[in-house]
C-alpha cells in the first residue's frame, strides 16, 4: 500500500494513481539487480549468458556450489568459507559490542577530556579507505603471525563494525533521561548495576539495529580477507568470485547461486532480530 | 531520620550559575521548602544533596557525616524527581519494590515488600494500578508513583522536587494537605522543592528562598511572608503580585505616588531625609474604605488633587495609610475581584477584595492599608531587586521581626 488512507480520501484519483506508478517503476528499478542475480542462478551453464527472461530454471546450480564439484571447479570449499564468514563476522559483532556497548555509554553520557577527539579518532576508521592501510597491515599481519588466521580476521573487521557500534549506541544512550540512573542509584544500586538494570534494557533497540548494520559490514567486507587471508580464514565474499574463474571458464551462473547462498545469513539475521528494532521503548519513563 | 546541613555549595555549569554558596542548617524531622523560579537552582541543590552531581565547592553533611566522596546509593538518601524517572520497562509494582529490592535500604522479605509498597498506594490512592507500565499511566498517577517510591522506604532524607505540579488543581490541594500528615514524611527530613507559594507557605515549617542560585532569606513561613527580605521574596509570595510605589523622604515625611501617600515617617524607621523608597502593598492587604470619595474631598486632598475626585492623598487615620484613586480595570476571580486602582504615578495599585466591596470601573474609591503591612523597600532601578527596610508601623515592627 503506497498510502495511507485517511477517512473519506478516495482511492482512485489520478494523483494516487499516478504516485503508485511512480513507486512501482521505482521498486522495479531498485529491486532489479536482485531479481536478474536470482534469474542468473537459476540458468543452465549452457544458458548463463543470454539475456532472455524464458529459459529452463534449474536449482543445479545451488548444489553444485555447496558440493565436491564446486570445489573442483574452483579450488575453494565453499560451504567452510561461509561458515568461516559466520565465525569472522560473529566474532567482530561481538567484539564490537562488548568493547562498544560500554564506551558508548561513556561517551554519551559523560564529557571528559579528549572525549570528542576520542569520538572522531573512533569515526575516522570509517572514513579512511580501506585500500590505505592494507598493505602495512598485510606487513605486520605477516611479521606478527595473524595472516590467514581467525583471531586476524576479527581483529580487523571489527575495525569496520566497532565505529558503527559506538556511533549508533552512543546516541541512544544519550537520548535516555540520566534521571532514570538517578533514580536507581538512589534506589540503592551501584553505577553498574544501574547501568545493567536501567539503561541497558532500554536501549535494546540500538543493540539490535547496531548488532545487524554492524553485521552486515562486516559480512560484505572483501579487501580484508582478499588480502589478509589465503584458505584457512578466507569468507564468502571472496570464495564467490573465484567461481568466475582464474583463466578457466567464467560460471556466472554458479557465481549469482553462490552469491544467493551469501545473501542469505544477514536476511536470516535481520527477520530474526526485527522484532527488537521497535522505538519507543522509553515512552512513559520521564514526562517530555 | 537526621539533620541536614549544607555549607558553601557551589556549582556552575560552565558561566551559568547553578547555586552559589548555598547554606542551609535543616533539623532532625524538618519539613524544609525549597522557593524559586526555575533556573534558580532548585533542583542543582537536591541533587547536590542527593550526590548525584559533583559540586564545585562546599559540603553535605547528613547526620553529621560529611558526605563529600560519598556515593549517592550509600546515602541514604531518597528523591522524587520532576521527571519521574519511572523505569518504563517496569511494572508500578516493581518501581515501588526497587527501593526494597537494592539491599541497601534495609532487608525485607516478599511479604515485608509488600506490605510497604501496600501502604504506600493505598495512602496515594493508587492500589489498582499496580499491573500496569508507567506509560499507561497519566502524569499525575505517574507523579504519585514517584512520591511513592520515595515513601516506600525509610530514609534519613526525603528531598521532593516538585512532587505535586502535575496533579489538578483538585488533587494537588488534597494531597498537599495530606502530604504533611503522611507518617513517613511528618518524621523524616525532607526538602521540599516547588515554585508554588501556597505549597510553600502551607507544608514548610521552614522555607528558604532562592533566586539565581543564592539563598535571599530563610524563615518560617509566616516570617518571610510578614517580613520579606526583598522585593524579590515580597513578589514572589501572593498573587497577584505586590505592588511597589516609589516614594521619597523628605523632611520627616514620605511622599510618592504624585501625591496619593504622604505620610509621617514612622519612629524608628531607618530612613533618611531625601532618601528614595519604594513601598510594598501586598493586594489583599489593601481594603477600599469607602467607594466614593465624600464631597469635600478635593480640598482634604490639597491643592494639587483632580477636582474630580481623583488621586489624592486620603484622610490617613492613626495606624493605616490612606489613598484615594480612581478604578481602572476589575477582573473577576469568581468571589473576589481583582481591582487596579489609579492613585497616580505610573504603577496602579492592585486590590484584591470580596465582589460585594468593589466599585465600578472609572469610579473613585478611598484604599486603606493597615501600617504594620505596608512595606518599605530601599528604591532601585526596575528589575533590580532592593531590601526591606522596615514597614509604616515603625519600630513595632522590628519587634514583631525579633
């Protein structure tokens, strides 16, 4: 539904309609990227590279891309370098959040010396591109022993997600009434049992929104293990593009079925926790 | 239960004053009453108290512990907030419980819990809404809440901000006159912040009175409303407002309002010939003597008066101050009226008088003020607030200071 209708509009009128065009062309052109990668991988080797939208769908492909054969074809195990993924970005997300959580709440709630110089250190790692630091990185993760290894992966992707986790709670720490800590300090509880029974049940919704964006970083990012893993701690991303072949032929059919396949865990993750990403969870706490 | 004494308590936030050099020496059991405008420093001063901000200089002392490095959950302190901070992920239950439930406040069993937090609503009137979210309250069940939550446990501290502003008219007046019954609170220490006068004047056995975070004066209730300290404290208290006439003495005499007071300067008022004065009227010390001017009144009044019975200086018997004016606007508050009275100069004076008494608009009436009620201010430029240099009643009223 483009709109809502209030009490006594019309549903029918040329402007109404006009817009719902206007949404449903906009939706087609968006959506379209998805729609011909799925169609793609649902194409025969022999079929892969027509442009037609009638062809004979087949559901080979996604078998080949989780079998022996897949790696036959590409030297990479792909079922291991998802769950390899799951591992690296689970890791990061959870790194993020444990370091995150609490300097968010510093921030937020607290100035302190260097707190904003602190707060734009933590930015900028989002902002320096990624292509800048990875061959010192490349360097010391050989010198140090970290190349091609799990720990080296979450080290660094939670590079990516750890700034998005700062920003993000800081703000919803910031927006809750520090009356509602005073309360529970008055109460008789300690700062951190405060923290733990008061503020942190309320900003649950960030956790939840922070948790998933800072997933979905980490999930998409290429040139970190492109460069800084071989086999062992390699991810998704980069076990995609080898089905496009070094030399070999090029399988953009298997490529766009194991894109699919790479679509999936953040989808899973975010119907999972949608229920948490609700606003609001403070109504009612203090008087506006 | 314990006494409460502050001393020195500074704090600003970054140029803006927040209270400055606050002294206060509160008994054992005293019902204390905060008094200000808001940005008067208030609420700086309870949490000050309660240690929940760092004070720039000064101390706490509760009981006769110095509280200085103490944390606000080994106070013993507690704090119904403006805001309510309610926790809005927690049943009314549960919010009235977690006093009870920190293990800092005493030990209590479920079934001691839940006698007190029983007691608690029952006397705020909020028993059947025990199940429910804080959101799903209104803001006066939300501000009962509050209270409760303070109440529900012992203490040796109360300090209460604002904690009847939200209910209606109704409500707040019931509950101000329950308030002070409440057992828990007619034995505890309690600071008592508002901006409400009538609360003040009613619940405090002392009120302190604060105006950009200093303390202008401090006295039981009947104390700063006879004798205010200022034009500040006199202003703050009545509504409406009191009205101030500037005035100047000269050779024994005090003249102002263009003629309309001209009186003797009481024995043992510290006034000077020449010097300016601003007098206080507080509008429901202002009686009209007669509506109507007699006839003769243009020529009691003197030469310069309005042959029409205008402004004028009336007949001022022994023991009150006398003026005659014209009426301007009456506006009616139900059994009273609110009458502006032009006796000359350019502030009216307010009356605030039973409809029965009042003259209609544009006509002359005679205003009387007992002297022990009109006050007598040093003058100042507009804005600036000056002290209280005594009343008409002269030394008699220093006596009634003491």
């Amino acid at each position: 539904m483009a709109t809502t209708l209030m009490p006594g509009q019309k549903r029918f009128t040329p402007s109404a309609i006009l817009a719902d065009l206007t949404l449903l062309a906009w939706f087609v052109f968006s959506l379209f990227p998805i729609v011909w990668l799925v169609l793609l991988a649902l194409k025969t080797d022999a079929e892969q590279t027509t442009t037609y939208f009638s062809f004979s769908p087949t559901l080979d492909n996604f078998g080949t891309v989780l079998s022996d054969r897949g790696e036959e074809l590409t030297s990479v195990d792909f079922p291991t370098a998802l769950l390899t993924s799951v591992l690296n970005c689970a890791g990061a997300v959870l790194v993020s959040l444990v370091v995150g959580i609490p300097a968010a709440y510093a921030a937020g709630r607290w100035r302190f010396r260097g707190s904003n110089d602190l707060m734009f250190t933590i930015l900028s790692f989002r902002f320096a591109p990624e292509l800048m630091v990875i061959v010192p990185l490349f360097v010391i993760y050989n010198q140090i022993g970290l190349f091609d290894t799990t720990v080296g992966m979450i080290w660094v992707l939670q590079l990516v997600t750890m700034p998005l986790v700062v920003w993000i709670l800081r703000s919803y720490f910031q927006d809750l009434p520090e009356d509602l800590e005073h309360a529970a300090l008055l109460d008789g509880y300690t700062r951190r049992r405060a923290f733990v029974m008061v503020a942190l049940p309320l900003v649950r919704p960030g956790i939840a929104a922070a948790t998933l964006l800072a997933f979905i970083f980490a999930w998409n990012n290429y040139i970190f293990p492109l460069v800084l893993s071989e086999s062992e701690a390699s991810t998704v991303t980069v076990a995609i593009t080898k089905f496009l072949g070094g030399g070999g032929q090029a399988y953009y059919n298997l490529t766009a079925a194991a894109a699919v396949i790479a679509a999936l865990p953040p989808l899973v993750l975010a119907l999972t926790i949608q229920r948490y990403l609700v606003r609001g969870l403070s109504f009612g706490a203090v008087k506006s | 239960m314990a006494t409460l004494d502050i001393t020195g308590l500074s704090k600003r936030y970054g140029s803006t004053v927040g209270i400055d050099a606050v002294d206060l020496d509160i008994d054992d059991g005293e019902f204390f009453v905060l008094l200000g405008p808001s940005g008067a420093g208030k609420t700086t001063t309870l949490k000050s108290i309660a240690g929940l901000i760092e004070v720039d200089a000064g101390s706490v002392t509760i009981g006769g512990r110095d509280m200085s490095g103490v944390e606000p959950y080994e106070r013993n302190v507690a704090m119904a907030f403006e805001s309510y901070a309610l926790y809005p992920q927690k049943s009314v239950l549960d919010n009235l419980a977690s006093p009870l439930r920190s293990g800092r406040t005493g030990r209590y069993d479920d079934a001691e819990q839940r006698r007190r937090v029983d007691a608690v609503t029952g006397t705020l009137g909020i028993s059947h809404l025990l199940d429910r979210l804080p959101k799903e309250l209104s803001n006066g069940q939300r501000q009962r809440v509050a209270l409760g939550r303070v109440l529900v446990r012992p203490a040796d501290v109360y300090l209460l901000d604002e904690p009847l502003s939200h209910l209606d008219a109704k409500l707040r007046s019931a509950m101000r006159a329950e308030l002070k019954q409440l057992g828990a609170v007619s034995q505890t220490t309690s600071v008592y912040v508002t901006h409400d006068y009538q609360e003040a004047l009613a619940l405090g056995d002392r009120v302190g009175v604060l105006r950009d975070g200093r303390i202008v004066q401090v006295g039981a209730p009947e104390q700063v409303w006879n004798a205010p300290a200022d034009t500040f404290v006199a202003k703050a208290f009545g509504q409406p407002e009191i009205t101030l006439l500037d005035a100047v003495v000269d050779d024994g005499r005090i003249h102002g309002a263009d003629g309309a007071v001209d009186v003797a300067v009481p024995p043992g008022l510290a006034v000077t010939s020449g010097q300016r004065v601003r007098l206080g009227l507080r509008p429901r010390d202002v009686a009209v003597a007669g509506a109507g001017a007699p006839p003769d009144a243009a020529a009691v009044a003197g030469p310069d008066a309005d042959p029409v019975a205008g402004p004028g200086a009336g007949r001022s018997a022994p023991g009150e101050l006398r003026m005659r004016g014209r009426v301007g606007l009456v506006e009616r508050l139900g059994r009273l009226v609110e009458v502006s009275v032009d006796v000359g100069g350019s502030t009216p004076v307010i009356v605030v008088t039973s409809a029965e008494r009042a003259a209609g608009e544009g006509e002359p009436v005679e205003l009387s003020v007992p002297n022990h009620q009109v006050h007598v201010f040093q003058a100042g430029a507009s804005g600036e607030e000056t002290p209280r240099i005594g009343s008409l009643a002269g030394a008699t009223d220093e006596e009634d200071r003491a």
